[in-house]
C-alpha cells in the first residue's frame, strides 16, 4: 500500500500518483475486486483526493489482478438488504460514477478482466475506456432478481444506443472486448500485457493539452448530453468564452503562431 493510501486509510484500494498522472486500483482480486461498502468508499476517497490536487491532470482506473477490472456488487453483502439499505448502497454508488464522470479531470478506465454489473457502471463513468483484448462486459444484474443501480440504466443507453443497451440489461448477457469495441462501449482495444501502457498513452496525450480547455470541453459534453442540442450549445458557448479569456488560450494562439510547443499553465 502506498502511504498515500495509507494516509487515507485504504484498504481495498490502492492510490497512486506519478507525475501529473493518479492511478486508482481496485485490490480485492480474491473476489475478483467486488464493490463492496467499504471499497465504495474507499474509492469516493481516492477521487475526491485526485478532484482536489490541482497538480494531478488526469486519472487511470484498473483493477488488481488479470482475472477482473471489478466483477460487480459484493453479493454477499446485498443478499439481505432491506429496500431502504439497497437504495443506500444504490446512491452509494451512483454518487460515486457521478464524482468519476464529473471530475473535471480525464478519467481512463484500463479495463481487464471481467467488467460486470457495478465494475461496466464504474468503467462507463470514465471518459474514455481501454480494455485489453481478454476484457468482458456486463450488467447481469437481472440473473440476481434485481437491475443495474449504478448509472448502468443511464450511462449505457447514452453510449450504445437504446436497443443494444436494452437486449444487454435485459438478458444479462457478458461480451468480450470486441464485441464491446463494435458496439461502442469501448473505445480503444489492446492487447493483453499493455493495457496500462496503453491507457498512459492515451491520458498523456490529453493532458498534454490546455487543463481548463479540457475540463470544460468534458463538462460540455456530459451537461449537453442531459438536454436539448439547443441548451447544449448555449452550455457550450459559455464555457468557449471562458477558455477564451484564460492565459491558457493567450498562450496556446501564441505558441501556434510562433511555431513553438505550448506551456500551460492551467490559468
């Protein structure tokens, strides 16, 4: 554990952070990273701390092991839950997919192994998902006489489509990587042994860019998709107004005619 983690006293997760990058792990792999109570909250600690740092740009999410990225609810734990406890732990974690999708800080999802239930809830939160070739995917929530209670009703439909989310939810059935790269649930496909590398590459690239153009553009995208195109580009048109008037975009119109690489600042 890192004394990071340790400082936050986590148990079920590991922080990290290198640079401008934070790495959140998922380390139960004896039961394949279930999300249980305790590890939902470990996780809304680790990205409330990442939220917070101005000096981490970005986030890569993954799960310890090569069998699961997060195989789902701890079941155990929900077996006998009243009604009221179940809707607890269903804002429990619809709290969490929300603080991951509205960071204001690219998070990757590096997916391995299995994806299912709370772990493909957790994965669609993220910006963007890599998932190496042996992934699978998931809301067999259904199977256990409940349904997805993690965003999984929302986030899916928006990012397959109706139809294809639907026939997903409804039987319940696990696809591999590449079926989830047709379908769009994924976006980018590695093989095996590089995801993380991969999912590096990928968050350098963007963070690379202006911090504040980045976090708007995400909150842009996220508002937008949550009302009319009309509203939407009026969301969008308030926050190219702000990047317009940050040092940030004096420096990147700079740096392009003069022919230099750009240095942001994040102001």
């Amino acid at each position: 554990m890192s004394s990071l983690a340790s400082a936050l006293k986590l148990e079920n997760v590991v922080y990290d952070k290198k640079g401008p990058i934070a790495y959140v792990t998922l380390n139960r792999p004896k039961v394949m990273n279930a999300l249980n109570k305790a590890t939902i909250n470990e996780l809304r600690a680790a990205f409330q701390d990442a939220r917070d740092d101005s000096a981490v740009h970005g986030v890569i999410l993954t799960g310890a092991g090569e069998k699961a990225f997060a195989a789902g609810a701890d079941i155990a734990e929900i077996a006998n839950n009243t009604a009221v406890e179940a809707e607890e732990a269903t804002r429990r974690g619809q709290a969490l997919t929300d603080l991951i999708e509205n960071l204001g800080k690219p998070v990757i999802a590096a997916v391995n192994g299995f994806a299912l239930g709370g772990g493909c809830e957790l994965a669609m939160a993220c910006a963007i998902r890599v998932a190496a070739e042996s992934a699978k995917f998931g809301q067999p929530e259904v199977k256990l006489g409940v349904m997805p209670g993690y965003g999984g009703t929302q986030r899916l439909p928006r990012l397959v489509g109706r139809g294809r989310a639907l026939k997903l939810i409804l039987s319940g059935d696990i696809v591999d990587a590449a079926e989830a790269y047709r379908i769009g649930l994924v976006d980018e496909l590695v093989p095996d042994g590089h995801l993380i590398e991969s999912a590096e590459t990928v968050l350098k690239k963007i963070i690379a860019n202006a911090p504040i153009s980045v976090k708007y553009a995400l909150e842009a995208v996220n508002k937008g998709l949550e009302t009319s195109v009309a509203e939407g580009l009026l969301i969008e048109a308030a926050l190219f107004a702000v990047c317009a008037s940050t040092d940030d975009k004096k420096e990147g119109t700079s740096a392009f005619l003069e022919k230099r690489a750009p240095k942001f600042q994040g102001k």
